[in-house]
C-alpha cells in the first residue's frame, strides 16, 4: 500500500516538471518571435510623435500668459531685434525690433495741437466777487480721497461758492483715509496765491470769521453726485439763510459736469490757474524734470497703476496661477460690498490694466524704441522686479524719483503721500508724452490738463481692442501686430477733438475751455447744446434722496459709467469691517449710494 503511494506521488512531480519544461519552450518561443515585433512597433510610434511635435505650430498664447517674463537676446547679427520668448524653452512668438520704426508720425507732438489753446477767462458778462457775493453767507467743504480726487473737489467747490453767492473757506483735505496724509491745504498748495488769484470770481478766506468771540460752527449736510446749479440753490441756499455756514462732506464729484460755459471756465480758472504746489514742491518736481531733460531732450511718464490694491479691486487675472488669486483674493475680501467677478468678462471689455509687459509692447509698436527714457510714477508693483523686468528689458532707460533724486532730496516729501503724489503729478505734465494705464482721477485730471496746455500727447490704453491682440500675438508677425496696435489707438493719443465735447468728466474733457485759431482768429469749439442750460435737469432720484445718491444728468458709455462708478466708490473704515447689500452692477461690483466710497485711492 504503501509502494503504490510513493509511486503516485513520483508520477505526479514528473508531471509538473515535464509541463514546467514545455511551458519554459513557449515562452522562449514568444520571446524571439513576439518581442522584437512590438519593439519595432513601439520604435515607429515614438518617431511619428516627435515628427508631429517638430512640425506642428505653437499653441496660440492665452491671457493667463500676461505675465510672461521677455528674455532679451541680441547679438551683432540680430539687426536690433529682441526675441520675445514665453520662456527659455520654446521658439520665439515674434520678434521686437529694439528700434520703434517708422509709423509716419511725430511721435512728441499731436497733430494740429497748434490750432488750439486753452482759454478760459471771464467773459464781460460775469458778474464779479464784489458784486454777487451775499454778507454773512459761508461755505466750506471737506475733501475726500487722494491728492487728485482732493483737487477736483476743491475746483468744484470754487463752482459751488460762486453758484451759492457765498464766501468759500480754504478747504479742508482729507487726513483720515486709506492715505492718512496729515498735510494741510498749505502744505500742499500755494494759498495765497489760490485767495489772490480767484478774488475777483469768489471771496475766499482761510477761516470762519468768530461770533461772540468764539468761531462760528458750520452746519454739517452733503449733496447728491453730480448735482447741479438748481440742484445747489434748492437744497444748500436755505439751509445757508438760516444757518450762516454750511460744510459739504465727501465733497468730491459732487457738481455736475454739465454747466453753463461761464461756470466750466471758473473750473478750468481753478483747476488749471489758481492750484498751484507750493515752492517747496515745485522746486523739487521742476528738479526731477530736469534730470529727465538732462538724460534726454523727450521722454515718455507712464502712470503704471499695477499695485495689489487695484489689481485686486479689479477683480482680473494676470496669470499668476493659485499663488495670485489666493493674494489678491485676500486682498479683495477687505470691501465687503464687491461681489465675486469673472475674470474673463472684465478683460473682455477692456477693464483690466495692462501688465507692465504689455504697456511695453504697446509702446514699441506705437514707434517708441528702446533709446527713449522712461520715467515710471507708481506705487509697490505687484510681484516687484519680476513683474517689472518685460518693461525693463524693453526700455532700459527706466527711471523713478527714488532713482533720479537722493533720499536725502526726498526726505522732506517720503512720508506724506500726497507730496509724494504731486512730484509725479509735475513730471507727469511735464513730460513730452504720457501714458496712463487706468482712467483714474490723476489720469483724467493730467489728460484735461495737458489738452488746455496745447495738446500734449497723452495716451490711453484702448484696453478692449488690445486685449485680443495681446492674446493672439503669438499667430501674428510683429509688422502685422504693431500695425493693429496702431490702429486700435487712433481716438486714444490726445488729439484734438479726439473726444466729443460733452462726453466724459469734464476734467478729462475740459471742452469748454479749449479755442481754436484760424487766421489769427479764435473761435470757441462748439458745445453742444445740452451742456447749456442744463440747470433745469433733475432726476426722480436727486429729489427723494436727500443727501446722497447719483444726480444722472448725463449719457454715458458703458466704460465711462464703469470708471465713474469705481472712482467714485469710497472706501472706509466701516465698509472693511462691515457688509453692506446694494445695487449689483453687470460687472460685479456692488455699490450703495450712501455707504463710505470705495476706492478713494485707487483713482489716484
């Protein structure tokens, strides 16, 4: 019994070696056979994808590209071209010419500028201060904002003391917002020559006059936006009959811009005449400009505007990926009032600043090549060096103020933000050309400012059409995509008449102010008819909303609307703490009529 088990258990070990065997065969077999014809398979697919990776074309370069850095690669062959590369791995998009070539213009002068000249004195029809000013009647304003949102409101409330047959008192800036400037009026401006020079238009006085010893107390209201003459008398002269002395709060774009012509020239009286930095500023700004002169005979300012806080507020992507949207995300979150945006949509009408690179190609294709001097008025760049390195490697000649001045020179000016913002302000206007990156206040004011002042290039970004040529500038050749540039920028290069009168703030498009000449003689350009006797126009909601809200005396386009709305947004204390529900407009921010502005320094 026991032989036949270890004979069966003998046969079956013989069984599983002998199929052991037979298997080992196959494979062998499989081996020779198979393998090498799946190499040869794998080979041939591996030589067809890198065929098609060599002769398709690059995929096309989309906006979250924006802040792609230029690398710079020149030699004695390359002809004074720069290649633009996304990154050191790939083929170049276009090739930028160093040089700006010829686009068949002046590029330091507008066409025709020397038709035109600012005039806005009074007509012999203008009833001066002495005659039209009531005793014991006294207005006084506090301003809102930065230095240039300040100086509207201080030219419009010259306007507002002359519509009111009131004595003005030199108004008081704001010391308490986002700026926290503690400067007074005559740190900033010349304030006898603001009392000399208007005293023939409105009595002015540094202070209320005293009762029983004592200062006399204002009574404190605001009026609505953009409220005009009738708007004024109805809801501000009896208050003064009875009070004496009224102060206006928030006084900033609270007068209409459509007015009689003979009120538009004292704005443009104020604004352009009587405002003037006191020596110690103009001193130095007039310094800086010379070192500008010194390095070149032209150059370009560029108000650059590529700060967090109003990359942030703007709700668009600049293609930094999760690392920017959590930053300006954060950011964004401090103004409970805007509502969640979409990117895409902003960019697509033109609502986003452009990155430094892109102002940078904007202006080489605009003909400025890499010899012109740039002088940059910004504040902390978003992503710093690197952000700024396309623009640099563009046009080296990259100056500040920090860069041109000591800080010694400085010093006197470093700690208050509103100084530091006038020294821009004076290269700003001074320079040969300027380009803003935003339609803020100091952009509007400058842009207004150099019309009067003969037509000084002043270029603004046509955001919406460039937009899809920066998108797309990777399918094009630089000759095709400089000549687009240019034609998107015809109406946008401060050119006479390049904005219909009556369009836009006035301050941007001071119409009213700006005379042609022909033969020796001057005629006004045209106004039209709407911006005369206007006083009558006010809306439903200026007459239930006391003391705040939007007087829509106005047609606006969609982007100028969109502008305003920002600009005159205020941010304060209570709107970072608090959420307040209001109105949603189609670009997702939401606004309330009464709540603190936002963006009082955004518009700077």
């Amino acid at each position: 019994m026991k032989k036949k088990k270890r004979d069966s258990g003998c046969n079956h070990l013989n069984g599983v070696v002998l199929r052991t065997a037979i298997l080992r065969r196959h494979f062998r077999h499989l081996r020779h056979r198979v393998f090498p014809l799946v190499s040869a398979v794998s080979g041939c697919l591996l030589l067809f994808l890198a065929a098609f990776a060599l002769l398709a074309p690059s995929p096309p370069l989309h906006h979250h590209d924006h802040l792609s850095l230029l690398r710079s690669h020149s030699s004695p062959s390359d002809n004074g071209v720069v290649e633009v590369r996304l990154n050191s791995d790939e083929t170049p998009a276009f090739r930028v010419p160093e040089s700006g070539g010829s686009s068949g213009r002046d590029l330091w002068s507008t066409r025709q500028s020397e038709l035109f000249f600012g005039c806005s004195n009074a007509g012999n029809n203008f009833l001066t201060a002495d005659v039209k000013t009531l005793p014991n009647r006294y207005l006084s304003i506090a301003t809102s904002g930065g230095l240039n949102q300040q100086r509207t409101g201080i030219t419009d409330a010259v306007v507002a003391a002359y519509i009111l047959n009131a004595t003005l008192v030199v108004p008081k800036l704001d010391q308490k917002s986002f700026w926290k400037d503690s400067s007074n009026f005559p740190e900033i401006f010349d304030v006898y020559w603001f009392i000399s020079f208007l005293s023939k238009d409105v009595e002015i006085i540094k202070q209320l006059p005293t009762k029983g010893g004592k200062p006399m107390s204002s009574y404190t209201m605001r009026v609505p936006r953009k409220c005009n003459a009738k708007c004024y008398q109805n809801r501000v002269v009896p208050v003064l009959n009875k009070k004496h002395a009224v102060q206006l709060t928030k006084f900033d774009y609270r007068l209409s811009n459509k007015l009689e012509s003979h009120l538009q020239k004292l704005r443009c009286r104020t604004n352009y005449h009587a405002l003037k930095f006191t020596d110690t500023i103009n001193e130095m700004g007039r310094n800086l400009v010379e070192r500008m002169r010194m390095k070149n005979k032209h150059f370009i300012a560029l108000h650059l505007r590529f700060e967090p806080d109003m990359l942030a507020f703007s709700g668009c992507d600049f293609g930094g990926g999760e690392k920017e949207r959590n930053e300006l995300g954060a950011i964004r979150k401090r103004w409970k009032t805007l509502h969640t945006s979409n990117p895409e949509k902003v960019r697509r009408h033109g609502r986003c600043p452009l990155t430094p690179e892109e102002v940078g190609l904007m202006l080489r294709a605009l003909g400025f090549g890499s010899d012109v001097h740039l002088y940059v008025a910004s504040g902390e760049v978003y992503g710093g060096e690197e952000t700024l390195a396309p623009l640099k490697a563009l046009f080296p000649n990259f100056h500040t103020k920090e860069t041109i001045a000591s800080e010694e020179e400085l010093e006197p000016f470093s700690s208050f933000s509103s100084r530091m913002a006038a020294l821009d302000f004076i290269v700003c206007d001074e320079s040969d050309v300027f380009v803003t990156n935003n339609n803020g206040n100091m952009a509007r004011i400058l842009a207004g400012r150099r019309r009067y002042f003969g037509h000084k290039p002043t270029i603004r970004p046509n955001a919406k059409k460039l937009y899809k040529l920066f998108i797309n500038r990777n399918n094009m050749t630089w000759e095709e995509f400089a000549s687009r540039v240019r034609t998107s920028q015809i109406g946008f290069m401060g050119e006479p008449n390049e904005i219909k009168p009556g369009r836009g703030e006035f301050h941007e498009n001071p119409a009213a102010c700006i005379c042609s000449t022909s033969n020796t003689k001057s005629k006004h350009i045209p106004i039209p008819e709407t911006e005369i006797n206007d006083d009558n126009k006010i809306s439903k909601e200026d007459d239930t909303n006391k003391d705040s809200g939007y007087v829509t005396d106005e047609h606006t386009t969609d982007d100028e609307q969109y502008w305003s709305e920002i600009d005159y947004a205020e941010i304060g204390n209570k709107s970072l703490e608090k959420g307040t529900s209001g109105r949603v407009s189609d670009q997702g921010l939401v606004l309330k009529s009464d709540q603190p502005e936002l963006l009082e320094f955004f518009s700077d």
